[in-house]
C-alpha cells in the first residue's frame, strides 16, 4: 500500500499536472480546492455544495477586519454558511498548529462580518463573490450557523486537539460556529478501500431531550426492527442545525435544494395553531444503525441514534429549524410523528428501497442511492472495456473510467505498491478522463437543452436527469448501448472543448465568473441552433476521433457571447436566473444562425437513427443473453419458489404458470436454451411477480 509520503508527493504532482492543462484552473491551488470540496463532499459528507470563491483584504481597518476565504456556499435549507480557508504547500510538509487554525477561522469569520456590513455593496456586482456576499447579507436572518473548513497539504500536529469555536455575536444575533480541519492525511485516509467516515451519533440529552417514547411494531423479520416515535419539534430542530448534511439522505438533500426547503403552511401551522401541527402533519420517516433503548414506567424511550437519516421529512425537518431561527418560533408542545427502521447489518438494497418507497411522492429523487440502477451498471461495464481510439502519438490505448460509486478510481491505486504500478495505472485510465454520476447528468441534460437544470449543481441536476433516464429505461432499456455510450463520452469531449473555447474569449477573462452556466447554455443553444436547421451534432465522430472538429470554435465563441450578455443582463443573482426555465427562454429566443463550415460536418435525423437502430439490435441480443445466462443462474429452486408464491398469492395467470414451469425446466437442463419468444414471455412473467413484490 502507498505510504503517506509518497501520496502526498504523487498529490501535489497531479495536481500541478492538472493545473497546467486547464485553462479555467491555471494554479494549483485551484484544482486544490476542487478536490477538497470533491472529498468534504463524497467522502467525508460534511457539505452538500461548495463553490470556490474568492477574496483577500489584508488592509483590516477599525470597520472592516482583515479577511480571506477561498470558497463558500450558503445552504439556506440547513440554515448553514460553510466557508474555505485553503492551504497549498507543496514543498516539504509542515505542522499544522493551534494558532494557524485559530488565525485562518477569524479571516473566515471576518469575511462573514463585512458580509453583515456594508463592505461590498460598492463592489462588482457581477462578481461571484460578491453576489456571494451580498446573498450572506440579504438572508442573514436565516443563517444560525457558520461551518469553517481549512484544508491544506500539510499534516494537522498531533499537539491539536478539537478546537471548539465560541459563537459569534452580531447585531444582536448569535450564531454557532464549527470547524473542520482537512489535513492531507485526511485526504490520504478518504482514498483508501477501508475507509469509513465517522458514524454520527446523536445523544438525546446533548439537545435538551432525555428520551423520546417509542413503540417497537411487531414485525417478524431479521432484516431491521421498526418503531413509531413521537419526537419533541425541538429536537428535531436542534439536530437540523447542528448536523444538517449528515442527517440528510442526497435526495432529501436535492428536493430540499430545489424548493427551498421552508413549506409555507408548515411555517404557518408553527406560528399560528401549533396545538394542530401534529395533525395536520404526515410526519418523518427516518433509518439509524443503531439506537440506545431505556424503559421508565413501562414506556420505552430512545436515549441515542446511531448514523440516524431522514429519509422522508426533511422539509418539516428543515423548516421547524427555519422558523425557530428567522421568526424566533417557540417549539415547545410541537410534535412529529416518526417511523424509524433499525437495519440490522447495514444492508444498502433495503436503505434505498426505503428510501425510494418512502419518498415515492416527492417530484425529485435521488442521485446516489440510484447508482446501482442497471443504467449505471451497464455504462461502467462499457467504461471498463471500450478502449478510445488512439489520439496521434499516443502510446497506451485508454479507458474514459466512470465512477459509479465512490473510490472506485483512487482506491485500486492505494493498493499498489510501487510508483512503476501506479503509473501504468494512471498512464490507462488517466484522471482527466474520469467521470461520475453527477458529471454524467451534467453532459446529458446540457445535450438535451436543459441548461436550468445544469445549473442546479450536482445533486438537483442528477436527479432530474435519473427521472429522464428512468422513463427511457422503462420504454426501451435497449437504447443504452455501446452506441449511446460513445456518443456520451462525445458530450463529454465537447462540453470540455467548449469550457476551453470560453475560458480564452476576452469578455470571459475581464470577468471570470459563472463558467459553468455559461458552458452548459452554450452547449445547449449549439444544440438548438442545430435542430432549427433540422441537423444533428455528430457525437460519434468526436468519439471517434477523440476531439472535437476546429469547424465549432469559431461558433461556440459566438454563441457563448450571446449566453455572456443575456445572463448578465438580470439585474438580480446571475446563479439564481440560470436556474429558472425563463432564462433558457430569453437565451433560446435569440436569433443565431450555424456557419456555413459547421453545418457541413454536422449530420441529419436520419444518420442518427440509423446508428441507433443497429446498435440497439446488437444490445437486445447481448441483453437477452445477459438474461438467459441470469436464468439459469438462478437455479431451479430459485423460479420454482417464485412460481408457488404467485400461484398462493394469485397474481400468475395460467399462462405464465407455464412461462414458470419453461425456465425451471431450463434450469434443470431439460431444455438446452429457451427460444427467443420462450425468454421474452418469461422475462414478461418475472417483471409481473417483480412488481407485485415477489423476487
């Protein structure tokens, strides 16, 4: 395995190697900070979004400290500012000390001060930062807690011990301030295979609540225990604000992103008839690994959680929390119905069945907890063996490797024992061709022209792209085949050309700010410009070779500049109306019409569909072999189970009796294959018993 030293050294050597050939991040401490925010988020979930910001004042006067911070996000659903402090040392390590992290948390909060002042109301206010500022100013009411993270290549002095902030008063009003420190050993630790974050355990007690009365529900299973809980609103509240992230399954966490996490009524209900609020309310339905039990009087109560997660809730959740903090609510003699699941040995199928189910009438599903859809599957196992042409000079066939879960890049790698190892390794799947799920959605959608929804973020974004992709998937799972992932990695070398375009036009470099949006729009008015000439872009020919033709530059400059003055002509946040279908709108109206020279390397519907259709013949026959091989996998006793629990519960017809009785046959090897009409019939018989619960 490789040593601390080494793979800080490999580290630093990576990112500087990044930071060379991106234009967008020139310095290394920029694709620092990108990889920070990718381990505080994916690793260790202490964030839900962070967005690199910055802004130096070292001129403190008696108005206005001296302040520093590197990125920040403000999560108005957990009533939470989470600010950066970056460290970049890549020369020999160094002790990260009391006095370091005491100096570099008051920049942050000294950043969060002006903020409440008016240090930038006279700034740019078409700078990130500070509309950053600004938007901290403007919902000042609705923060109670301010998250530091320092991160830094050095390594944290073992003479450290965990610094617990005193709050900050301003203006009257207190806020609770955390801190986190990301040390490189931190960073070491998150890439391994036996890494596991720290399990979050919640004492009742240290949040004014000695115990919550439950009822354990009789079920008769070993999988979980279930029990029905009244809990007090002010606990509920308590826990949001302290551990809003951790608490939060990533699909709460996107539906929360995406409506705002205060419900109008429920706000109402607190402040107005509260003595109803029990009533009215559907309540939470939440999982944990483990709780502590106590009995008193012949009444059980819960006296600890451990790793508890709202899985359905969290916007009576979040808003119990907001309305305690912007309108001073008093929760006393509210309370919430909760279900919660205590897995027995932590079974992930049933976590996100519960999650799914639990969550089935929310618009917005998960992202992470649908990675192990077939979808996803099946475009790893694609990236795992479809090796990309070879480029000119090139001297290794490569792999474009996507993510589907964490780790599964870095991980193999930590294992290796020599520098030769992990280089070959990097040299056939190198990092810049590495994908997630969430870059995946970001592609797609902005290929699809849903530029509003790209500009959401991660979680939101990936949610609305699995909705798409679940209505495909039940239509004709065929679609997603060899073809359909090629032309994906085409998106993918085309978004990243245009990221380059934009980054070296002029009236991007005078400002430097919302690139992302400005991509995702770009792709997306490429795109309709296109169809209104009835043309496509040809994304397996970029595939195929691996870049992007020159004839888009001069194209993509020109659209982007189009992108460039309608956003910036809001006179509100750019980050907020990039979001909203009306500024698709306003940018799709735009007249623009495709260069000659572009438009003769771009290719008809009926090129496309041709591609298509061949592709998908060549994945129905490897998907039903996929299925027979499954069949027969199974076994006999497997389908002939599944068969006599239809018939009890009556939900097979006598016709997939014997679709039933075909296969068990087959699995005993009494037919040497099933026919295609055979396979089709079953598969139609095993989707019916899937559907009522039997499988």
């Amino acid at each position: 395995m490789i040593s601390l030293e080494d793979f800080r050294a490999e580290f630093i050597n990576d990112i500087s190697a990044s930071a060379a050939s991106d234009p967008q991040h020139p310095y290394p401490l920029d694709v620092f900070i990108e990889e920070s925010i990718e381990v505080l988020r994916d690793a260790y979930s202490l964030i839900t979004e962070m967005e690199p910001h910055f802004w130096d004042f070292s001129e403190g006067t008696k108005k206005y400290k001296n302040m520093h911070i590197n990125a920040g996000f403000l999560d108005i659903p957990s009533n939470t500012l989470n600010l950066m402090f970056a460290d970049y040392n890549p020369g020999d390590i160094e002790s990260i000390t009391n006095e370091f992290l005491n100096n570099k948390s008051k920049l942050l909060i000294n950043f969060f001060e002006n903020s409440l002042k008016d240090f930038f109301f006279d700034a740019e206010k078409s700078n990130e930062t500070v509309q950053f500022a600004n938007d901290i100013h403007n919902q000042a009411d609705s923060i109670s807690r301010l998250h530091l993270f320092i991160v830094s290549t050095n390594k944290l002095s073992k003479a450290v011990k965990k610094l617990k902030l005193s709050d900050y008063t301003f203006n009257n009003r207190t806020y609770t301030i955390d801190l986190d420190v990301l040390d490189i050993e931190g960073i070491y630790k998150s890439k391994l295979a036996s890494f596991k974050k720290d399990e979050l355990v919640i004492n009742c007690e240290d949040y004014g609540c000695k115990g919550i009365p439950c009822i354990k529900a009789d079920v008769e299973t070993d999988l979980y225990d279930s029990y029905l809980a009244i809990v007090p609103g002010k606990f509920l509240s308590e826990i949001y604000k302290a551990h809003s992230s951790e608490l939060l399954e990533s699909n709460v966490r996107s539906f929360l992103k995406l409506n705002g996490g205060v419900n109008k009524g429920i706000r109402s209900t607190i402040l107005n008839d509260k003595s109803k609020f029990f009533t009215y309310n559907n309540g939470i339905s939440t999982t944990a690994k483990e709780i502590s039990l106590q009995t008193k009087n012949e009444t059980q109560y819960i006296t600890s959680f451990k790793d508890l997660q709202i899985i359905n809730g969290g916007q009576t959740t979040a808003t119990l929390a907001a309305t305690s903090i912007k309108d001073n609510a008093d929760l006393s003699g509210i309370f919430v119905q909760m279900k919660l699941t205590v897995i027995q040995n932590a079974d992930p199928d049933l976590i996100r069945n519960i999650a799914t189910y639990a969550n089935s009438q929310n618009k917005v599903k998960t992202a992470d907890l649908n990675s192990s859809h077939p979808f996803y599957i099946k475009i790893e196992d694609f990236s795992r063996k479809i090796y990309a042409p070879k480029a000119v000079g090139q001297l290794v066939q490569q792999l474009w490797f996507f993510e589907r879960a964490r780790g599964q890049y870095d991980q193999p790698m930590m294992q290796m024992t020599t520098k030769k190892q992990r280089d070959e390794y990097k040299a056939k799947n190198p990092k810049e061709k590495r994908f997630t799920l969430t870059d995946l959605a970001k592609y797609c959608n902005a290929a699809d022209a849903l530029p509003h929804y790209v500009s959401w973020g991660g979680e939101v974004n990936a949610a609305h792209f699995h909705n798409r992709m679940l209505k495909q998937w039940e239509k004709d799972s065929a679609y997603f085949n060899e073809y359909y992932y090629k032309t994906l990695i085409g998106k993918k070398i085309l978004f990243a050309f245009i990221e380059k375009v934009i980054s070296n036009q002029q009236w991007y470099q005078e400002r430097k700010a919302y690139r992302p949006q400005l991509v995702a729009y770009t792709f997306s008015k490429l795109v309709e410009c296109a169809n209104d000439l009835n043309l496509r872009i040809d994304y397996g020919d970029i595939w195929a070779k691996q870049d992007v033709p020159p004839q888009f530059e001069k194209d993509v400059a020109l659209i982007g500049k189009i992108v460039f003055k309608c956003i910036y002509a809001t006179q509100g946040n750019i980050g907020t109306y990039c979001k909203q279908e009306a500024c698709w709108k306003i940018v799709k109206s735009k007249d623009y019409t495709i260069s000659d020279s572009l438009k003769k390397i771009l290719v008809t519907p009926q090129d496309i569909k041709v591609s298509e259709t061949s592709s998908k013949k060549e994945q129905r026959f490897a998907d039903s072999v996929r299925s027979e091989v499954d069949i027969f996998n199974k076994g006999p006793k497997y389908w002939a189970s599944l068969l006599e629990r239809g018939l009890q519960q009556r939900v097979v017809s006598a016709q997939d009796k014997k679709n039933l009785e075909i296969v068990v046959k087959y699995c005993k090897m009494e037919y040497a294959e099933l026919s295609k009409f055979q396979l089709k019939y079953a598969l139609e018989t095993i989707k019916k018993l899937k559907d009522n619960g039997i499988e």
